[in-house]
C-alpha cells in the first residue's frame, strides 16, 4: 500500500473485510489483527474503500448478496466497536449506499442504544461514508434523506454489477447521476455529494486536484 500511494499516485485503498470469499473466516474489523493496516491508512491519510472480492460460498450470489451482506456486516461490526476512538482520522467508504443499512437505520440507532454505544452520528458517522451506486431512484432518495448530505459520495458503476435498461424508465439501471440529478435538495448539498465530500474523503485527490 505504501508503494502504491508514495510511488504510484493512489490516493486510497480498497479494504476485503472477507478475504475468505463468503464464508467469513476473518477476525471482525475492529479486530486488532487489522491495526497494522489502520496505522498506514492514518499514516498515509489515505481511506479505504471496504469492498468484498467474489463469493466463494454458493449459497451467497456474489452480486445480489456476498456485496449487500458485506457493507451490512461491515457497518455493524463498526458499531459493536470503539475503532474510531482508537484511529480518530481514519475514515471508511461503505459502497452500494451502504447495503441494509440506511434502510433500517432504526435498527442501528436502537442496537447502539442497546450496547450502552454513543449516537451512530458522534460513534461512526465521522469516519464512515456511503456512495450512491444504487440502482433506483427510491434508493437514493432514501440514502439522502436517512444518512444527510455530509456523508454520501457520488459513484458511478458504469459499468456496474446490472447491465443493461430498466424497462420501466429506458435507462440505464447503474447510471446513478440521474438520480442524483433528481434529488430535491440545495445546490450546498449537491456540490457535497458530487465533489466535497471526495475531496473531504480523499485528501491526496483533492492535492492533485488542486494542483
């Protein structure tokens, strides 16, 4: 990782909280098995992406499943832990808007409450940021409405995991910047979603931006 961001130009990493591929035979992330990578991570200041490779586990589907279950396993594991007291500055993008989560966001604040944790916006929700590869409108709205503005980075997937039109609106399925486009919300908050919070996110990026 060292060589790839001081030598290569990388400006974050993709983290495999299952390098098992389905059967999760790893410590949990906030395990300190973990802590060597978390130390270059807040060394580089670099985040990282937490993103499963393919399924070896035929009963999870790699596309439909395996990505949805890690983002969801990944959250919660974050929550039953204290990574960030330990790594204040390190900071995880969850994809796919962040699997089941914002959809049962009541679920996690009343769990935090339940495990004596503090609030998910004071314990997680400055370290821990969702992107927008959802495949319906629906999704994003929700995403935007239960999560805010300060935590979602716009992402792109075409091509994504489903190819091809959505019958019932002639586009595109992963092409997300049209639901973005049709979110009601101000011009503050779309510049966040669709470049601040990158930037924000992954600071080496907004360098070379800058440059």
């Amino acid at each position: 990782m060292r060589r790839c961001v001081e030598e290569l130009g990388f400006v974050g990493a993709n983290l495999n909280p299952d390098p098992s591929g389905g059967h999760w035979t790893s410590p949990p992330l906030t395990d300190e098995y973990w802590f060597p990578l978390y130390e270059a991570l807040v060394e580089l200041d670099v985040p990282a992406m937490i993103h499963v490779s393919s399924s070896c586990n035929p009963a999870a589907h790699t596309l439909g499943a395996h990505y949805l279950n890690a983002d969801t396993t990944a959250f919660m594991q974050l929550l039953q832990g204290d990574l960030f007291g330990r790594f204040p500055t390190l900071r995880f993008v969850i994809p796919h808007g962040g699997g089941a989560v914002p959809y049962h966001w009541g679920r996690y604040r009343g769990l935090a409450d339940r495990m004596g944790r503090p609030p998910l916006s004071e314990h997680l929700m400055t370290n821990v940021f969702f992107d927008t590869c959802v495949y319906h409108q629906a999704g994003i709205d929700l995403l935007h409405r239960v999560i805010g503005a300060d935590n979602i980075l716009f992402a792109s997937e075409m091509f994504g995991a489903v190819r091809g039109i959505d019958p019932e609106t002639g586009h595109h399925w992963d092409d997300t910047k049209r639901y973005i486009d049709n979110l009601d919300m101000s011009g503050v908050d779309r510049a966040k979603i669709m470049a601040g919070n990158a930037r924000r996110v992954y600071p080496r990026l907004d360098k070379l931006l800058a440059r």
